[in-house]
C-alpha cells in the first residue's frame, strides 16, 4: 500500500501540473454537455414547404393555415404553379411541395373526395420522412374536421365509442433533452477516461521515466493501479458535476432512480474503460499512435451505442457489435435509472457484463505490460 501511495502522489501531482492538460478534462466535457444536447435533438421543426394552390377557396386556405399553424412548417414559397415551386426544391429553398388542385372545395362538397399531390425531397432522408409524416398527419386532422363539420349531431348516439387518453411514461413533456444528457455524459466520461488514461503510460515511454520504474521493484499491478486510480477519481468527479451541476441546474433533470446503484455501476464501469486505455498504451509507442487508436473506438463507440440511432433498427451484424460495446451498457443504464426510476434488480445483467469486460480489458492491460527489473 505505501508503495501504491507514492505512486498515486506522483500521478495526480503529474496531471495537475500540466496546466495545459487541465481544461481537457475539465472544462471541455462541461461545454460539451451544454452544447450536444441542444444540436442532437431529432424533432425536426421549420421545414420549408412550397404551396401551390390552384383553387384559392376558403377550404384550400383553411388547409394551408393549419399547416403553418402547426409550428412544424414555414412558408417558402406560395404560387399557381408546380415548376416554379420544384425549382425552389432544387435550390433547396423547399423541402416539400403541396400542390391543391383546382375544384379542391367543389369536388370535395359534392364527390365527398379529393387528392392532394406531395413531391419531398428526400436528400435528407431522416427529414423528408418525418416532414412527409407531419404533412400527412394534418392532413388527415384537416379532414376528421371537415367531417366533424359536415356530421349533423345526434340526440343519442346509435352506436358506443370508445374514448382514448393517451399518457407519457418517464418523460411526460417529451423533452428530448432529458433522453439525450445522460447518454452524451455517459459517453463523455467514456471519453475522458479513455483518451487520457491511454495517454498516461505512452507519455512515460516519450519522456523518458518508463525506463527508471521499470528497474524498481515496483510490481506491475502497482503500476497499473497507480494509473488507473487518478483517472477513476476524474472520471467519478466529472460525472458528478455533469450530472448534478449541467442536468439538474441547465436542463432540470433529476433523477428518480438509485443513485447508489448508478454509482455502483460508473465505478465499475471506469475500471473497464480505463483498463481498455491502458491496454491501448501498452500497445502504443508514441502519443499520436495512442490517440489514432483511441479514435478508432471511440468512433466504434459512439456510432454503435443506441445514443442517436435505436439498436433495434440495425442490422443483425451491427447488433452483434452494439452487444460487445461497453457504453451501450453503460446509456442503458443512465436512461433507466435517471428516467424510468430502475434499482439494482433492474441492472444487474448490465452489472456482470461491465464486470466481465473490467476483468478482460484490465487483465490483458497488466499481462501486456512488459516491465523488465
């Protein structure tokens, strides 16, 4: 134990010395974390959408109020023609056109029908869906009121109905930012305790001290902990304060669930994804070396966790890999216990899967660890 004391005194004495070092850790995640979860949000609004009325009847300009009511849309362009509308679409001024025909009201009183043309542009695909879905949409609310208004009331009703009240579980407002800050923090603290700890020991072989611990009689699990410790410290400090200090004062979330399991849980989770740092040290020579690789994860990572894109609409090859990645556990569990409330029987499958990966990783690190003395 003393020995790992002067180990970790040398290591935190080293991190806080580097002044330049400092803001990565610290200050960056904070910015990050107030910026992402304003940017990452799925909800499109603003589409601009082209108008071509051809019947200029208050049934047509009772569609096209409603549509730009909503908020979803605004109005780009409003003219008699589809050309000069589509040119807008190619110069990407519109994301939409709706076309209303000419007779709209007449046909619609008298043939209890009418078609509606709409062209999108589906460049962006994940807007021109959605954009094409909100369209839909109020159109179809557009004529359950034109029915509603066409339907003369009944003294009694001649058939039941069955009235629907629909409910938000764990996110009543459907605020997206709740969804969205615990598994950004979740993947910035990966992110801070991957990067600098796969630095830590590459930056020992640049300087030069790697080759005066190895002739000590310094034990390679001393070692290994001595820098794994300081940046587990970090990495619980920076939760915390990303956590308590940007979720609840910046975005309002508080947790519902046990905070004691969730800490459980970071702890354990550190020591897997510090391990896997070490282990990308041991296998690099230089900082630029260690930094590349780390990249090459962290973009595996990202992409492959459930944190913009849901799991269960990948392929099954890429479902496979979203199972081996360690932070997929890790949002999992943040959405479940600061959301949904869960405790630790809610986790536990979580919780031997980061143990499994803690004991893989750190092992490797310390086998690969070549200390000659």
């Amino acid at each position: 134990m003393r020995t790992l004391k002067f180990l970790l005194r040398k290591e935190f004495r080293q991190i806080f010395r580097n002044k330049s070092l400092l803001p990565v850790i610290f200050v960056m995640p904070i910015i990050q974390l107030l910026i992402m979860p304003l940017a990452a949000d799925y909800e499109v609004k603003n589409i601009n959408i082209s108008i071509v009325d051809h019947d200029h009847s208050p049934y047509s300009q009772k569609l096209i109020s409603k549509i730009i009511a909503s908020g979803y849309f605004r109005l780009s362009d409003y003219s008699n023609s589809f050309n000069q509308a589509f040119e807008q679409i190619e110069k990407d001024n519109s994301d939409l056109v709706l076309e209303i025909p000419k007779d709209f009201e007449r046909n619609l009183i008298r043939e209890n029908t009418q078609q509606l043309y709409i062209a999108v542009n589906a460049i962006n695909g994940t807007k021109a869906n959605l954009g094409g879905a909100y369209l839909n949409r109020l159109i179809q609310d557009y004529n359950a009121d034109i029915r509603t208004e066409w339907i003369q009331p009944q003294r009694y009703n001649a058939s039941p109905t069955i009235q629907i009240a629909s409910s938000n579980w764990f996110n009543t407002y459907l605020n997206y930012s709740f969804f969205m800050v615990p598994g950004i923090l979740a993947f910035l603290v990966t992110m801070v305790g991957a990067y600098m700890c796969s630095l830590n020991i590459v930056k020992e072989k640049e300087v030069g001290t790697i080759e005066q611990i190895n002739v000590t009689p310094i034990k390679k699990h001393h070692f290994i902990l001595g820098k794994l410790i300081p940046f587990w410290v970090i990495g619980m400090f920076v939760f915390s304060v990303g956590l308590f200090g940007v979720g609840r004062l910046v975005y309002g979330i508080v947790p519902i669930g046990s905070m004691g399991s969730l800490y459980a849980f970071l702890s354990l989770y550190l020591i897997a994804l510090l391990g896997l740092g070490l282990l990308i040290s041991t296998y690099s020579d230089t900082q630029q070396q260690a930094m590349s690789i780390a990249f090459f994860f962290m973009m595996i990572f990202l992409l492959m966790s459930g944190l913009f894109t849901s799991i269960d609409s990948m392929p099954e090859w890429a479902k496979v890999i979203a199972q081996l990645n360690p932070v997929t556990y890790f949002i999992e569990v943040m959405r479940m216990v600061v959301l949904k409330g869960s405790g630790f029987s809610d986790i536990k499958y979580h919780f031997l899967i980061i143990c499994g990966f803690a004991i893989f990783f750190n092992g490797w690190a310390i086998l690969n660890y070549k200390k000659t003395s």
